[in-house]
C-alpha cells in the first residue's frame, strides 16, 4: 500500500502541530506556507514569551457560533494532554496569574524551535514561499494550487490558514477562498483582542496616560461586560488588557451597525463617596492653591485641564476654595465613570485574533474533517471559534491541530 500523502495549507501554530500528529502516524506531510518561513506568528505571541495555554481553560473562555463544537475538539487534546506533549518535545511550562502558562525559557522562540525539530525528525517536508491559491478534487485526489509553482497532488488536505488578523505575520483571509467553492460558508469576521476607538476630541493630549483601573461595555441600559487591569488612552481611542477582553463583545455589537459605550473607573480602590472625601479633603487643605495643582500627585498631570475641563470648571486655575461642591461632584464623576462612546476597533493589522470564520456546522468537531468533502479537514482560526486573551487561542490551535492531523492521517 503506498504511503499516504497529506498536504497542510499554513505553517502557523494549528498547522505544525497538524504535521507532528500526522506524521507520527506514518503519513508523508507537506507544509506549504506563504510566508519565507512558518510560525512567524508564534514567535509574536505573549509579547515575545508565548502563552502556550491555559489550566483554567473551560468552554466560557471561548466563542462562535457553536459552543458544544468546541467543547468537542477541546476534549479531543485537553491542557493536560498539550502541557504533556510539549514537555516532550522539551518545553517546560509554568504557570502564572490567572492559570496562563508559559515555556520556562520565557522564549516563544523555543516553542516554535521544538516544533520544527519535531516536524523535521518526524520527516514533514516544509515547503515555505507557496503561496496556495486553489485546491481541487479529482478521482478522490486534491490537487492543491500554488501560485508560480507546480501543483501538489495529495490524499488529504488540512487548511490551516488561520483568520485575518494581523496579516504581517501570515494569515490574511485566503483560507476562506479555498474552501468556499466545496460549500463551507462564511461567518461574518470582525477583529478581535484589539483596541477600541472612542469619540472624544481630546484623545491626542491624553496618549500615553496609563493607569490600573476597571472598564466597563454596555449598550442601552445594559452593561455587557467588566474587566479590570491595566489601561492605557491613546490618539484613537484606549488599549490594555481589560479593553482586549472586552474587544470581542464590543466588535460583535458593532458589526451589527449598535454603537456600545464605555465607562472607565480610574480609581477602582475608592467607592464614590470615599473619593468624593478624598477631593474635599484635598479642596480644604489647598484652599489657595490653583484647582488644577491641586491635582498633581492624585492623577497623572497631562489627564488634569482635560478631565477638568470635561467636568464643566470654566477657569480651571481658580482656588481650591472657590470649587464649589457640584463641581467636584462633577470631577468625581469623571474619575469614577467617565463615558465614552465606541464608535470602532483598531483594523485587523493590530488584531491579535480573528472572531468570525468557517461555519463549524459542516465540520466534524472529533475528527475536524469537513462533512461536505471528505478528505478535507481544518485546524485552527480559520474556523468560527476565538478565545480570550490568556492563552486559550493557542490552546485551541494545538487541540485542532492535533485533531486534525491525527484523523488525516488514520
Ligand atoms: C501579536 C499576537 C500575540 C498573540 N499572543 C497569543 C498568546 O500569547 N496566547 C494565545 O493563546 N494566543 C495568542 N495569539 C493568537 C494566536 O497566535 C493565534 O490564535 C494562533 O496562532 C492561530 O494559529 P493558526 O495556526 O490557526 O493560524 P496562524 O498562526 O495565523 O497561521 C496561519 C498560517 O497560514 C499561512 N497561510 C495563510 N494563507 C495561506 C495560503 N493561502 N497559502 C499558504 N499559507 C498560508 C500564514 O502565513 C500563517 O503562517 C496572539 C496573536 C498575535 C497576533
């Protein structure tokens, strides 16, 4: 019986795990990646030292359209079974705040470095520069088209081409074409993990003001989501860790034309009422200082005529002691909830991940192939799941990838 030929469409982090599990099974493994080399992606990830996974990973830490599909394939290659196969390719993890794990070498480098030494031992032909532009069946057979090279004729065919997002580093939505003509269709995608744009004039005077404080999405009446952390205002809008989490929730309103608004509390130890004796406090103890000095010390300076001026004090160098009560009420507001309108997301170069992508409804979540076209299976981002930020990406291209070059390859 002649060997079974598996061509892989994206050298990302789905697509090598892909090549390691179905090479191991005995089947001749090509990956063909557009870029120069694979796993560019990788070597971005967790600023440089790549959050591997998650212990903490549970099916509320992921969204698309079909939570019980992902479940599925996350049970197919759980945490336990990804931390024990990268500790032998020789990738020791360990684990920080909120269960994100990380390689003990703080490298993403050594995470994409075993892959490759794994794929290369398992013998995985990795053909860089092909850019895929087609692939077609004929008799049982994939033909798989490359732009100025020769095609490649296959068995079996796993994209793993990833989404959209941050197309610098390789995935740039062509997965989608080549799997559209079978029937596969197309959840609208919007980035994600990304920052937001605001409405407010005063944006470029604030750039670079980071502060620990709690932000808080809500349409209507409604508050939609909370996260606290580190948050930093920009010339567009606001970035950080809590405004990548709420990023998802904030996109999918926006894709749907609603326009969501954010309130930022910048003094998240503090009740309202306990700040609001603090400012009189420092109002009574600074009677003849100018309001705006009053204020150095408590905030950052550059946030101080803005955030002054936002709360309706028209000469913001008077006395303390000419502040009158609803004025500092005003203040206080501000620096408990100041609001603002959303009106977009940073564009799919800042995006760390693509929400949207191919319907999961025509693939089979325990062995990742198509139920359209048999042969064909998918890994990774190019299917309609994302996670939050904290690993859980990653863990869903290592638990797809496996899936699909295990299956691929029986
Ligand atoms: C800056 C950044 C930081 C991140 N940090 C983390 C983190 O710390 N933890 C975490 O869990 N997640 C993180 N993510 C998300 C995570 O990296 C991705 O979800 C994951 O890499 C997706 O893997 P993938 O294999 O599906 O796709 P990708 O990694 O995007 O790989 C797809 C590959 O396919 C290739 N390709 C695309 N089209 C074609 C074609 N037509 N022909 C040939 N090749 C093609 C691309 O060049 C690319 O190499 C981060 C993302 C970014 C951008």
């Amino acid at each position: 019986m002649s060997i079974r030929k598996i061509a892989i469409v994206g050298g990302g982090a789905s697509g090598l795990v892909a090549s390691i599990a179905a090479s191991s099974k005995g089947s001749k493994v090509y990956i063909l990646e557009r870029l120069d080399r694979v796993g560019k992606k990788i070597l971005a990830t967790g600023n440089g030292r790549c959050n591997i996974t998650n212990i903490n990973t549970d099916i509320t830490r992921f969204h698309g359209k079909d939570k019980s599909f992902i479940n599925e394939t996350l049970k197919q290659f759980d945490v336990p079974a990804t931390i024990e196969f990268f500790e032998k390719l020789g990738v020791k993890c360990k684990i920080e705040d909120e269960g994100k794990a990380y390689p003990y070498s703080d490298q993403a480098s050594s995470v994409l470095d075993v892959l490759r030494y794994e794929a290369e031992r398992l013998g995985v032909i990795e053909l860089c520069g092909c850019y895929v532009s087609q692939i077609k069946q004929k008799k049982g057979i994939f033909e798989i088209g490359i732009k100025d090279k020769e095609k490649l004729a296959v068995d079996k065919v796993i994209v793993a081409a990833g989404g959209k997002a941050s197309p610098n580093l390789g995935s740039n939505g062509s997965g989608y074409d080549l799997v559209i003509p079978f029937g596969h269709k197309l959840i609208e995608t919007f980035p994600a993990l990304v920052q937001l744009k605001l409405d407010a004039p005063f944006l470029k005077a604030l750039k670079g003001v980071k502060f620990e404080g709690t932000v808080t999405l809500g349409l209507g009446n409604k508050e939609l989501q909370r996260e606290s952390g580190e948050i930093l205002y920009t010339d567009y809008g606001i970035s950080g860790p809590p405004i990548f989490q709420l990023s998802r929730k904030a996109g999918e309103q926006l894709a749907v034309g609603r326009k969501p608004w954010l309130t930022v509390d910048m003094f998240r130890d503090f009740e309202y009422e306990e700040l609001m004796e603090v400012l009189r406090k420092r109002m009574a103890n600074a009677c003849e200082k100018p309001l705006d000095f009053s204020f150095v010390g408590l905030i950052n300076k550059r946030l101080i005529p803005i955030l002054l001026k936002a709360s309706g004090v028209i000469d913001i160098h008077k006395h303390c002691k000419e502040v009158s009560e609803e004025e500092l009420k005003n203040i206080c507001h501000k620096l408990k909830m100041w609001r603002f309108e959303v009106i977009g997301t940073q564009s799919w170069t800042e995006a760390q991940v693509t929400a949207g992508g191919i319907d999961t409804k025509d693939v089979n979540p325990n062995t990742m192939e198509s139920k359209l076209v048999k042969g064909i299976y998918f890994a990774g981002e190019i299917l309609d799941v994302d996670g939050d930020c904290g690993g859980f990406n990653l863990q869903w291209a290592w638990s797809s990838g496996y899936t699909a070059g295990k299956y691929a390859s029986e």
